[in-house]
C-alpha cells in the first residue's frame, strides 16, 4: 500500500514539474515571436526612414536636373511634385488589393515562424 501511495506522489510530482516546464516553454516560445516580430518591424521602420531620405533627395536632384533643363526651377519642381502626387493616388488607390494582404501575410507569417 504504501508503494501505491509513494508512486502516486511521484507522478503528481512529476506532473507538476511537467506542467511548470511547458509553462516556461510557452513563455520562452512567446517571447521568441515577440522578438522576432518587433525585430523585423524595427528593420522595416529604419528601411522605410532610409528610403524615404533617399526619395526625398532624388526627388530634390530630379526637380533641379528638370527646372534646369527647362530653364525654369519653379516648374521642374511642380513636376517632381505632381509625379510624387500621382505615386501617392495609386498607392492610396491601390492599398487594400496590394498592400495591406501582403502587410497582413508579412505579420502572419513571421507570427508562425
């Protein structure tokens, strides 16, 4: 009998130990996705601010290169600006078939990595 009871306590014991470590797991686990999501939203925000101080200085050097070859700075940078005005209508236009699924399928799949 008291075999019975000293093995019954070892696997309550056991399934208690078992239970704390799939815990700890599960937290180990969470906090690896939270890193990794974080860390590919960081690399996606410092990209974004890169390309858009490259955007903006090419915008700048092709609106000078235009009023330059037309003998006029004013009007080269209303061009730059309206082809800019365009890019950002069709990416407004645009944004539920194109960039929002690939943004969500980005984030779902980097989640079950």
């Amino acid at each position: 009998m008291d075999t019975i009871k000293s093995t019954a306590e070892d696997i309550f014991d056991h399934a208690g130990d078992l239970v704390e470590t799939y815990y700890k797991l599960t937290v180990v686990k969470a906090a690896d996705k939270a890193s990794g999501i974080a860390s590919s939203g960081l690399l996606a925000l410092t990209a974004c601010a890169l390309g858009l101080i490259i955007l903006f200085f090419a915008g700048i050097g092709l609106a000078w290169w235009i009023g330059e070859s037309m003998n006029d700075m004013k009007m080269g940078f209303f061009i730059v600006g309206g082809a800019f005005l365009v890019l950002l209508l069709i990416l407004i236009v645009t944004r539920k078939q194109v960039f929002f699924p690939k943004l969500r399928n980005l984030l779902i799949r980097k989640m079950y990595e």
